[in-house]
C-alpha cells in the first residue's frame, strides 16, 4: 500500500453571496476532489483552541505530530529548510517584504517579489544594518528570515493577518519590540529608495521561535516519506522530521508553480520504494490572503485537476493500491483575507474500491465523521482498516 496526502493549503473558505452562499470550493469545479469524497470524508480539527490557525501549526497536525507538543514557532521551521544552523538560545524570525503606504499594509507579498530580487534585497540589508548579532537569509519570493544570536522572542502579528489595516497597532509589543523596531525602521530607510524593487518598502518580523526537534518520520510510523512544498515552511518541516525532499524545478508557491514536477517528483519517490508522499500547494492559501474570489475558484480548480486529477491517473499505473487523502490545513476566508481555526474537510480514497462520486466542500463533509485532534488524522489513514 502507498499513501499520498495532496494538500490544498487554506482551501476551505466560508459561504460568498456573489456565489449563491456557496464557498469557493462548493462552486469549484471539481471532479477529481469529487472522486476523493466517494471513500470517507468528513472534518478535521488541524488547530489546537490555544494556538494561532498557521500553516505551520495546521501542517504539522496533518503531518501526524501534535502542535502542542513540538511547535516552538514559524521561522525556525524555515530555517531548517534553508539549512540554517541555530545554536540553542538564537531566535529566528520570519522577515516579510511588504509594502506599506500611508501607515497602511497594502501588500503582505510585496507584489510577490521574484526570488532572484528578493535575495538581492537580503544582501542590502545585510551590508547596511550594523546589528552584529543579526543577520538575514533569503528565501522564496517575499519569504525570508533574520536570525538573531542569543536572541529574544516577542509578541509579533502575521502581515497577512493585517491587509489594509494601520501597522501602527499592531508592531511588536514584547520584550524584543526595540530591538525589532530599529532594525525594522533602518530597513525602511534601506528600501524605501532602492532601485532593485519599487514594490518593497519594509520588513515585517514576525513568526519568532527558537531552534525545534521533531521525532523523524520513519521511526514515528515506520514508513519512508516525502515532502513536496514550495515554500520554506513545509520543506523545514519536512527536513526535520528526516523525508525526502525532491529538487523540483519551478516551484514559485503561486498559480504559476510546476505541478507537473510536483506529481512525477511524488510518483518517482514511490517508484523507488518509498510509502509516503505530501504533497503541499500553496497557491489556494495566498489566493485567500489576496482576497481575490476568482483566483482561488482557479487556484482550487487547477489544484483539481493538475494534482489531483494527475495523482489519480499515475496511480493506474501502479500494481500498489493507494490511499489517496485531499484535505486543507486551514481556512482562509476572502472575506477576512486570512486564517481562521474551524475544522476543515477531509476525504480519502483507496484505489482497490470502486470509484463512487460523490462532492467534496465544506457543506457535504459536515455529518460525517469528525476527527477533534488532527495529528491523530494520518494515523488513521496509515493503519486504520476502515480507511
């Protein structure tokens, strides 16, 4: 038996009236998710009551390790995948490009910088701010991270949780908010008048969190896995937790990301002997924060049928049987144009039965069976009978 997990991050979205009171993902046109929901479906609770609704803390709830046990934040998360050494008492945090205009958070993704320009923005703000215990890293696209040796946690607020709203009221408040305030405005007078990138302005810093330690995969479930993801997030969480983690050409974490190299790289792995697959698209999650309803009905659509319409088909030629998963992580409603915490729906497949359609969204999973702890999800898929 092999395992996939298509993930469709911040899928799930609440009732639009433009759309008749559907969500996004009822009026989606969705025949291979369809194919999913004619197994079990049903909800799952990805987000602990005491713990923010992020794709780290959802994710690793999918992935089978409980947030509550092993979260110590965002950006160390990231700094893994960047291979980014932390010695036990640094402090990471996720530096955001953004563009704020008059007081104001315009864009949280600073017009979705390329990569090759946000780095060259990295190196100009680690040749002009004199801060000797901090340095930043590069990432993919707006997501990058400063490092602060011997550092202090603080009390910050996700840019994506605060478009179009006045930044004024919500700058750190903690014990770090000097420190990350002179370096946030020093960042400002760097890149206000900078001649690489127009549409980035400022950083934000938030996400903060110590170095953390996952059990690896393999010894928690006795299966081999692989992480499939185009953000840093997830490719951290997977690296700590000892997957695979496929070079993948193209991946941009938007509509415009290689989802023919993310199903082969899967279906490769599988190939070889591997057990385990997740595959994360990022795409139905910034579409959200965008606040954009068309572009998530397309992002939806396309993770549909480019992932789980080409997962379906590869898994045809296999003489394995596959337990195929599609779930979010989270909710990200257009209409608040960020997380929130409601249990999210859930189906699951087995290609030795017989293909029975039925809908997947919000709406169909609601009566049906309902999982209140998320990390307990994959176990139930992985050694469950009646999954």
């Amino acid at each position: 038996m092999k395992y996939l997990i298509l993930l469709g991050d911040g899928m799930a979205d609440w009732p639009i009236e433009k759309l008749g009171g559907k969500t996004p993902l009822e009026y989606a046109d969705t025949p291979n998710m369809d194919i999913i929901a004619g197994g079990i479906k049903g909800l799952v609770k990805t987000v602990p009551e005491t713990l923010n609704p992020g794709s780290d803390v959802a994710n690793l709830s999918v992935l089978g390790y409980d947030p509550l046990k092993y979260y110590t934040g965002r950006a160390p998360l990231e700094a893994a995948s960047n291979s980014i050494e932390m010695d036990e008492n640094d402090v990471a945090y996720r530096c955001n490009f953004v563009y704020i205009k008059d007081g104001i958070m315009s864009d949280f993704a600073a017009g979705h910088i390329d990569s090759e320009k946000a780095s060259k923005l990295i190196d100009l703000l680690n040749e002009n701010i004199d801060e000797e215990d901090v340095k930043f890293y590069p990432g993919v696209s707006y997501r990058n991270l400063m490092i602060w040796k011997n550092g202090l946690t603080d009390s910050t607020t996700p840019p994506h949780d605060i478009s179009d709203k006045e930044v004024e009221h919500y700058l750190p408040q903690g014990e770090a908010k000097d420190k990350l305030l002179k370096i946030m405005s020093k960042a400002n007078e760097i890149l206000k008048n900078n001649d690489i990138y127009d549409k980035a302005n400022n950083i934000w810093l938030w996400g903060e969190g110590k170095r953390p330690s996952l059990p690896l995969f393999k010894e928690k479930f006795n299966k081999t896995g692989c992480m499939i993801s185009a953000v840093d997030l997830m490719v951290g969480i997977g690296k700590l937790a000892g997957m695979y983690i496929p070079k993948i050409e193209g991946l941009t974490g938007f509509t415009d990301t290689n989802y023919d190299g993310k199903i082969k790289a899967a279906f490769d792995f599988f190939e070889d002997g591997g057990d385990f697959a997740y595959v994360h698209l990022e795409a139905t999650d910034e579409t959200g924060h965008m606040g954009d309803l068309e572009e998530k009905i397309r992002a939806i659509e396309l993770f549909d049928k480019k992932i789980v319409g080409a997962a379906l088909n590869f898994a045809k030629d296999f003489d394995d049987n596959f337990k195929i998963a599609v779930l979010p992580d989270h909710p990200t409603p257009i209409k608040i144009k960020t997380h929130t915490s409601e249990p999210v729906p859930f189906a699951l497949f087995n290609t030795k039965n017989k293909i029975s359609i039925d809908s997947y969204n919000e709406k169909s999973c609601k009566n049906s069976v309902f999982i209140e702890n998320g990390y307990e999800f994959i176990n139930r898929m992985l050694f469950s009978n009646k999954y």
